[in-house]
C-alpha cells in the first residue's frame, strides 16, 4: 500500500508540474498582452505612452505587495485555494479594463487587480512544486517556469493577431473569457506537497530540527536579504528590455506582427534556457550557476542598443531569453536549500515581491526615456549597469552552514 502511494505520488508530482505551467503561461500572458496592446491603447486613447505603460508598472507593485500576502497564505491554506481565487479574479480584472474609460481606471484596474491576481499564482506553485520533489527539484521548477516562458509564443502572437482583427478592448475581452477558461479548470489540479498534507503526522528528526527556524529568523537572515536584493537587480535589468523590445522594434520600422515575432523567438530561447540551467543547477548548484548567469545577462541586454534589423534583434532575443529565463526558476531552488518547506510560500513570496518591484522599473523606465529622447539606447545602458549590480550582489550570498541543522532544508 505505502509502494503504491509513493509510486501515485511520484506520478503526479509532474502532474502539478504541468499544471503550474499552464497556470503560468496564461497568468503571466494575460499580463504580459500590455506591451502588445501597448501603441494601440495610445492611439485609440490619447493617453501617452508613459501613462499606458505606468500601467504595467503599478502591475508589478500590486504584484509585488500581493506576493507578500498570497504566499502566506498558501502556507497556510494551500495553493489549490490560492491559485483558484486568483484566476478567477484575474478574468474578471482584464474584462473590467477592457472597459476602462479613463487612463487612471485603467491603470488601477490593470495594475493593482491584475498584478495583485497574478501574484496569486507564481510564489505559491513555485512553493508547491519545490515540496513535491526531493530530486530533480531544479529541473522541475525550470519546467514550470517553462511553462511560464511560453506565453510570448502563445499568448503574446495571440493577442497580436486579435488586436489586428478587433479593437484593443474585444481583444482584451476575449483573453479575459480565454483566461478563465483555461486557468480556473487547471486550478483544481493543484494539491499540497504530501509532507505537508498531514499535519498531525510526527515528525522527522530533520523535520524536527527544520522546525527550530521562524519565519522571524527566515526574513532577518542574510541570506534572505541577499536573494531579495539579487532578484531586485536581476529583474530590474531585464524588464524594460522585455517590455519595450516590440516598440523599440515597431520604431525601427518593423511591422507589429513581425516585431511581436521578437517575443516568439526570446520565449522559444528562454525554454531552452529554462531546461539548460535547470540541468547545469542541478549538477553544479544553483547558486554558481545563478551568479554566471547573472553576468551573461547584463551583457546581453546590452546588446540591444546596438541592433536596428529584424534578423539582429532574433539574435539578441534569442541570448536575451536564453540566459534570463534560464536564472529565474533558480531563486526558488536556492530558497529551498535554504529554508523549511512550510514556509516556501513566505520565503518565495518574498523573492517574489523583490522581483516584481525590479520589474516595475523598466517599464515606466523605458516609457520616459522614449518619451524625452525618442530613443530606447539608454534604456539598454542602464539596463547593463543594472545587471552587474546583481551580479555582484548574487557574490555575497553565502548558504546556511551545513553543521547548522536548525537552519538546513528539510
């Protein structure tokens, strides 16, 4: 009987893979249309393009600030009720900025409840997938962020085809309608880690000795603090060039379908980045293969100032996406080397948030730079500076002394 369970268990830990996945992609999708609705939203409204992108950055505020709540509370109540509560308030929040009338109903429609929304379904599947597995636990969450990484070649040409067949509000309701569709079914899929389902069965000695850490001593720890900081910097350098590259090429006189074909290529990039350096963080640790990482990124977003063609910007999107989608799932995976299982939804909660306060940066970033100079170049400038800033940060952390057990993961 114990076989069979473990051998159902062992099934199904992929089945929350897949669901986390599905989950992402459409979530992070849905948020992530904004750039592609980006010049028709302007055009059709007047308002500026810095006002339509302050959109995507209260969005990554609210994401932000949620992830802080959505975490814990997945700790607490597990990540089926979460991720649940969060796709259904997702629909409803893109079919009610659909509807916006004014520039600031918009951005807090879209900001605050699709960002707080979208952060109902990143920390606690991350959370959820890293306690289902004990092996293989970088590779399952590259997955999932896999996942995650294929919005730009699903969601992302999606949304271009209906904004040149409708207006940008249809083509906002109906990934609304789409989104509902697809994420509150998977929704249902998501179960809790077996170690945490009975919660009155006894403990382990290294569950016991797991147990002597709070979630006071978690987020004082240096070792927090670094990550926060690390995936601060990490996200800020990589977000303007995301959500700015289809402007940045519509600007260089190419066509929005072939410009948001860029998207395509750094999301088929980064799915193999995703898988590359979850392998690489399994075999050589997370945390090296983090740091090299970082530093490739900010070279490669570099890059970027210096094409104009259509064939240059696959080339950069292609490194681009490689090496930043690649280094994200890694957070996740040093946070559960590090810290106890039960509290994986604070711990990347809060990673999370750091994350998403980096991400607000480029985009209302990006929108003043284009909007003074009517050139995206120093966008890509600071967006290097930024990325070595990270890069030196991720040096400084230093994981828990093995000879701790008070402070080991489970």
């Amino acid at each position: 009987m114990l076989d069979r369970q473990i051998e159902t268990q062992s099934i199904y830990r992929w089945v929350i893979v897949a669901a986390g996945g599905i989950l992402g992609c459409v979530a992070i999708g849905a948020m992530f249309s904004l750039p592609v609705f980006l010049l028709p939203i302007s055009k059709d409204t007047g308002w500026s393009v810095t006002g339509v992108s302050s959109a995507m950055t209260i969005g990554f505020v609210a994401l932000a600030i949620a992830s802080m709540i959505w975490g814990p509370l997945s700790d607490r109540f597990g990540p089926r009720l979460v991720v649940l509560t969060g796709s259904t308030v997702l629909a409803a929040a893109l079919a009610l900025a659909s509807r916006a009338t004014s520039l600031v109903e918009f951005q807090l429609i879209f900001g605050v409840a699709v960002g707080g929304a979208t952060a109902a379904i990143f920390a606690p599947m991350m959370a959820c997938v890293t306690g289902w597995f004990d092996t293989h636990r970088s590779l399952a969450v590259s997955l999932v962020s896999a996942g995650m990484g294929m919005a730009p070649m699903t969601m992302s040409p999606f949304a271009a085809w209906l904004v040149t067949v409708y207006d940008w509000r249809t083509s906002l309701l109906i990934i609304a309608v789409f989104t509902a569709g697809a994420m509150i079914p998977v929704s249902l899929l998501v179960r809790r880690p077996p170690a945490l389902e009975n919660e009155n069965a006894t403990m382990s000695p290294a569950a016991e000795a797991d147990s002597a850490m709070s979630v006071g001593e978690a987020i004082r720890s240096p070792q927090f603090i670094v990550l926060l900081l690390t995936n601060f910097f990490c996200c800020a350098t990589h977000s303007g060039p995301i959500f700015h590259t289809v402007s940045y090429a519509i600007s260089c006189g190419i066509p929005m379908i072939a410009a948001v074909s860029i998207y395509s290529v750094e999301g088929l990039a980064g799915m193999g980045g995703r898988v590359a350096f979850g392998l690489l963080g399994d075999r050589y640790g997370a945390k090296r293969i983090l740091v090299a990482g970082l530093f490739l990124q900010a070279c490669a977003v570099l890059c970027y100032a210096f094409v104009s063609q259509l064939n240059a910007f696959y080339a950069v999107a292609a490194l681009v996406g490689f090496v930043y989608a690649g280094i994200m799932p890694l957070y996740a995976v040093i946070a559960r080397e590090n810290f106890p299982l039960r509290m994986m939804g604070t711990v990347i909660g809060g990673t999370a948030m750091a994350g998403s306060l980096g991400m607000a940066i480029g985009p209302v970033a990006g929108g003043m730079i284009y909007d003074t100079f009517a050139s995206y170049s120093w966008l890509y400038i600071g967006a290097w500076g930024i990325g070595i800033g990270a890069f030196l940060i991720a040096l400084a952390f230093k994981p828990f002394p093995k000879d701790k057990p008070a402070f080991a993961a489970a």
